[in-house]
C-alpha cells in the first residue's frame, strides 16, 4: 500500500511539474482593477501600453469590475492594484489591508478636473407630489447597488440626516444593477425615486442621451466651485488608486509615479474619459458616514444575551430536541459505518490480484509519462547521500552523459554545476524542502562537451509524515531563454548608452560653428570607447566623388586617432556606388556581402575586419560622406538600433557640413565686400536696363557726388553730368 501511494504521488507531481513551466517568462503581469463608473465599456488598451512603456519590465492589464466583484478580486488577490469609490477602499483595508496611493480624477464642466463625488436624488418631472426628502417616504427607491458610493451611501447618509432611515420607511428598495437601468426604473415609472453618481447623471445630460426637462432634483445643493456640478448629497473624495499591501513598495512607487505624470488633457485621458491621477486627499471622513448610517461593518447587531433571556424556554425545548436527534443519528451512522467496513474488507481481499496489476500498470505509465517529458526526469534520496534511484533518457540529451553513468554513481548531478551556483541551489533546495514547498532554481551547467549551458531545476520532497523519503523533479534546458533575456538586457543598455552618445553630440559646439573635423574627431572616440566597437572612422567624397578621404579614424586597441587615407573609385567601382546611391550598408559579413567584398585584400583583410556598417552623410539627395563602423576578430550582426543611430550620428554630420559651408560662403561674401569698400578705384554695378544699384566710396571721392543723386537713375545719367562717358 505504500508502494502504490508513493507512485500515485510520483505521478501527481509529474502532471504538476508539465504545468509549471510557465514561470519562465521573462515578463510579470500586473493586473489592474477599475471599478465600472459608467455602464460603458472601456477600452483601457492605451493606458496599458503607456504603463509598459513608462515601466518596461512589466505587462500591464486592466480589468473593468462592478463593486461587489472588484472587492471580491482584491480579497482574493486576483488584482494587485485597483481604482475604486471609498467604501471598497474601506471594506478591503480592512479584510485584507491596503495603501491609498493617488486620487482620481474626472473631467467636469469647462475641462476643469473633479477630486470630489456626490450623488443626486432626483424623480420624474411630472411628479408634483414629490418636492423634498421628505416626500418620498412610502415610495420606491432605486439606485444601482449597495456598494455604489456616490449612487446609494451617500444619498443614504442626506436621508439620515432628514429622519428617513432605515429604508423601511420607504414602499421597496429596487436595486438595479447600473446607472442607466436606475434612470429608466425613474422614467418608465417602475420607480418613484433615483439615486445615482451626480456625474454620470451630468455626463448623460451633456451628451444628449437624458432630456434635462424630464427629470426633477431632489434637495439641490449650493454651488460649490470645486464640484461645478448639479448634485443632493455631500461633496466626498473621488476614487481611490489602491495597492494590497503585499505589493512590492518600489512597484508602488514606479506605477504611482506614472499615472500621476499624466497631463491633465491629453489624448490618453481623453480616450479613457477622465482627467488622471493626482496625490491622495483626506478620505478619513467615510468611517464617520458609515457610522452615522450605521452601514457595514457599523451596522445594528442583535443583542444575544436579551434574546436568549426572551425565549430561554423556546431555546431548552430546542436543545433538548437536538441532543435527541443528535444521538439518533450517530446511531444510525456507526451502524452504517461498521457494515461498510466489512464489506470494504472483503472486497479488499477479493481485489488484491487486481490492485497488484494496477500497481505494475501505474508503475509503467509513470515511466513512460516520465520519458516523454521534455527535461530530464530525476527521483534522488534525500541529502546528504542525494543517490540517484531514477533518471530518464533524457538526461544523456541534456548533459551528454548516459542515465548509466548517474546511476551507477560515477557522476552526480551537483558535480555539474557551476561552483559559482553551487552554494544556492543547496541551500534553496534544504530551505524550501524543509517547509515541504517545491523549490524552482536556475543555474549553469557543465555538459560532456566542456560548454556551460543554462537549466531550470523544479523539484519537491516526498514525504511520509515527518520523513522525508525521496526528492523528485525535473531538469529543462532554458539556454535559449536566458540567451534572448541577456541580448535584450545588452540591446536596452546599448541603445541608453546610445541616446547618450547622440545628446552629447547634439549639444557638441563645434555642430553650430561648422567644425566638421573636430566633432568627427569626438564622435570616432566617444562612440568606439562608449560602445566597444573596434574601429570607428568618418569619410568624405572630394568635389568628383572619385575619391574617399578619411577625416578621422579612431582604433579602440591603441587609442590612437589617425586620418588622410584615401580609397579610389577605380579600385572599388561597386562599393563606391553603394556608398552613393545607399543611406546605409550593414554587412554583417563584410568579405562576402557584394557591397563590401571587394574591400577585401586592400581593406578587410590586412586590418582583420569582419563586419562594417557605412551610414551616408547625406545632404539633400546626395551622400557626401560615410561614418563607418567596423568590428575585427568576429562578425557582428548589425541590429536595428545600430542602424538607426548610425543615421542620426551622420544627419548631425551632414549638419555640420553645412554649417561649415555657410560659414566659408558668409567669409567670402565679406571679403569680396571689404575689398569692394575700400578699392581706390571706382566701382558702378547696374542692372541689365542701365539702372545704377551701387557706388563705391571711391566714385564719391573722384567725381564728387553724392549716392542718393544717382542711385536707381540710368547709368547714362551719370556720365552725362559728370564725365564722358569714355572716360569710365
């Protein structure tokens, strides 16, 4: 019997081990309650992708609730965070515990953003007979639900303070279920009264979708600035964003952070129809509301010891009946109880051939359910012997090593492990183990090949009571996994570093003051020593594009900068009209692609380059240049950030190219006018119709005029007054 409640267990723990193995993903999920405001349903899609891109090592999801279920998820952790009306914040602090983090907010008349809520208590126009509170006694009441704050609590509360509570003074109490089934209730005439979310009735008036002129307010408060709408009730705080308390307080932190960055409006707030998020207000006046209504948990209960005193003798008839029956039962049980066992015996006895082939049958399944799983199966003995009693084949997949060579004792599976590892696993394995919980630890391995691979190990402890009996579970190969997670961690620090890289430049003087070869001279270095890339160096075509001349190259080896190389067009005819005609050439194999290979012999061999990425320095429709970066030793496959900042590096490139030509054209301009000003010899520009445009200082000193007498007249006109004109 306990060979086969072993085996079951072995089995149970397989089919739980197959399901576990979803907890590599590389993303937790954070799942986000909001609580229903109106009966529509919302999409929350760019509110997700804006939390995920503000905190990228997350996936976010939010999940719209009624009251009564967004409580039941938070007490059941099924939602971390949740936005929520204050008795659901009370409730959960209370049951579970809970944190108060920002205030919500709605956007109420003229874009203005409301921290506050109030209900409004309102019925059909037409009724005549209903003009106050205190109307409305013997009549049907409807509000959407009990949880509603602004749609039931509140008005509760403006009741109470006119003497009508509890709701027995009115005919029925009609719980609807939403907003918009409260409001039909009212117009239809199924109910006398509404009570609902002073906003939602505002917000539906607004829209068009409810006749103002169909419907009363009851009890209309005063204007109050900071609730600019129509509203019975008291002014109470808006929603809450809450967190469980179990939740991580840097995770609190980041998501509060975010959601209070968002501008009040924005087209994010605009699609999701509120105004954002704000830091907390003062919610401490709801536990005084609760009470004054006496509304749960403050709500009137019975008095046991009075009702006990009242009925004692309707209570000891009771019990005596009870204790009669009580003892019949048990009679009747223990009678029944004693047949089944006989009967479990015999047929115990008559079964035992057939329990021993299920025994051989389960045994079999295990193995052959054991074989087929994906990682390497294992039942060892506890430590600190940890011999191996079963392993599968797929171990020798796994390790190289035969399943022969484990169990005959020659090698152990703690003999593999990195030493860097080796200190945690047995210690997460004893801590978890002891408390009898499964263990999930991740480690490097040492295969038969020599190479180090990544596996996940999941295992639990089996026991017989207090007494350990075996460990069992499972080995999967998760290299690839942890792969991609380490070239994305490397993508995200390359591109930062990258970002950095390109601000540094932006800000760089020389861009501004058209100094091509100082900024190439910072931006070789800067981005060979920030990044590890061997080789860096920034070209320019001569004034026939036949030639390419190096600005300035940089070696990471040495740290030496170095320029004046020169690449003809007649040496590399293809690769120069790749260069031309291209924005970029990513050659991740540089000897073998056709825009580069021929490069080769005077090129990428001597200097051992593998990959190179040319980027055009490209003004207009033309690529006056190349920056270029080059890996040695190894290929290097070129990455889309790589590219695009490659581009960004040469338009701030080309920038500088033509500022340094504007600044060589404003230079001659200036010359040529200096030289004009101050020639001794008189100097006349006129226009192809002979109007004269300018004159000199020198033609004032010669022939003694004045500019304004001839300036826009002929230029016959001033040969005429002044000298002959063979004499010019």
């Amino acid at each position: 019997m306990n060979n086969f409640y072993n085996k079951y267990v072995s089995i149970t723990l397989i089919f739980l081990l197959i399901f576990s193995l979803n907890l590599h993903a590389t993303k937790q999920e954070i799942k986000i309650g909001f609580q229903r405001i109106t009966d529509e349903q919302v999409d929350f899609t760019p509110l997700e992708k804006y939390l995920e891109q503000e905190i990228p090592n997350y996936n976010f999801r939010i999940i719209q609730y009624s009251p009564p279920n967004i409580i039941e998820a938070l007490l059941w952790s099924e939602i971390e965070f949740a936005v929520c009306n204050p008795y659901v914040c009370y409730l959960v602090n209370l049951q579970k515990g809970c944190k108060v983090l920002a205030t919500f907010s709605r956007l109420g008349p003229n874009n203005q953003p409301m921290k506050l809520k109030a209900g409004v208590i309102f019925c059909k126009a037409s009724r005549d007979d209903i003009n106050t509170l205190n109307d409305i006694k013997g009549k049907i009441i409807a509000s959407p639900g009990r949880n509603y704050f602004a749609g039931w609590i509140l008005p509760l509360y403006e009741l109470y303070k006119n003497n009508l509570y509890p709701i027995s003074k009115f005919a029925t109490v009609l719980f609807t279920g939403s907003n918009g089934l409260t409001i039909d209730a009212v117009i239809n005439g199924t109910a006398d009264i509404g009570c609902i979310d002073a906003y939602i009735l505002w917000k539906l008036t607004k829209e068009g979708k409810i006749n103002q002129n169909e419907i009363k307010i009851i009890n209309q408060k005063s204007f109050n600035p900071e609730l600019p709408i129509t509203h019975s009730t008291i002014a109470s705080p808006e929603y809450s964003f809450i967190s469980l308390n179990n939740v991580p307080e840097e995770l609190q932190r980041k998501i509060t952070l975010a959601l209070i960055k968002i501008p009040v409006i924005n087209p994010l707030t605009e699609s999701l129809g509120f105004s954002g998020f704000s830091l907390p207000v003062d919610y401490s006046g709801t536990t005084e509301i609760l009470k004054t209504i006496k509304y749960p948990p403050y709500e009137e209960r019975v008095d046991l010891k009075t009702t006990i005193k009242t009925h004692w003798l309707l209570f000891t008839g009771f019990g005596l009946a009870l204790i009669f029956l009580t003892s019949f039962i048990i009679t009747i049980f223990y009678t029944i109880h004693q047949l089944k066992i006989r009967k479990e015996m015999l047929f115990l006895l008559s079964k035992s051939t057939e329990i021993q082939k299920q025994l051989e049958s389960s045994e079999r399944k295990f193995r052959t359910l054991a074989e087929q799983f994906p990682g390497a199966v294992f039942i060892v003995t506890p430590p600190p012997e940890s011999s191996i009693l079963f392993i599968t084949n797929q171990i020798e997949t796994l390790t190289g090593f035969s399943k022969e060579e484990f169990l005959s004792g020659k090698l152990s599976l703690l003999n593999l492990v990195h030493n860097e590892y080796r200190d945690y696993l047995l210690s997460e394995k004893e801590e978890k183990i002891s408390s009898k919980e499964p263990y999930n630890v991740i480690y490097k391995m040492q295969i038969k090949d020599k190479k180090w691979i990544w596996v996940n190990e999941i295992g639990t402890g089996v026991w017989d009571d207090s007494k350990l009996l075996y460990i069992q579970g499972y080995i999967l190969d998760i290299t690839e996994v942890k792969e991609r997670e380490e070239k994305e961690e490397k993508k995200l620090e390359r591109t930062n570093i990258e970002k950095e890289i390109l601000i540094d430049v932006m800000l760089r003087p020389e861009v501004a003051e058209g100094d091509f070869e100082g900024l190439s001279h910072f931006i070789t270095e800067t981005i060979s020593t920030k990044l590890r890339i061997p080789r860096v160096n920034i070209w320019l075509f001569n004034e026939d594009e036949t030639q390419l001349i190096c600005v300035d190259h940089y070696d990471l080896s040495t740290g030496i900068h170095s320029k004046g190389v020169i690449l003809k067009e007649e040496d590399f005819k293809d690769e120069f009209q790749a260069l031309k005609t291209s924005k970029y050439v990513d050659a991740h194999d540089a000897l073998n692609d056709p825009r580069t290979k021929g490069y080769a012999q005077n090129y990428l061999i001597p200097l051992n380059i593998k990959s190179m990425l040319d980027t055009g320095i490209r003004i207009g429709d033309r690529n006056r240049g190349v920056i270029c970066l080059e890996y040695t030793q190894i290929p290097h496959k070129w990455e889309e950030d790589e590219i695009s900042f490659a581009s960004q590096i040469a338009d701030q490139l080309a920038l500088t190219l033509i500022n340094k030509e504007k600044r060589s054209y404003e230079f001659q301009r200036n010359l040529l006018i200096q030289t004009i000003e101050t020639s001794t010899n008189g100097m006349i520009i006129f226009d192809s119709n002979g109007l004269i445009l300018y004159l000199n200082p020198a033609i004032f000193n010669l022939l003694n005029v004045l500019p304004e007498d001839y300036l826009n007249k002929p230029i016959t006109y001033l040969t005429q007054k002044v000298l002959p004109i063979e004499n010019l």
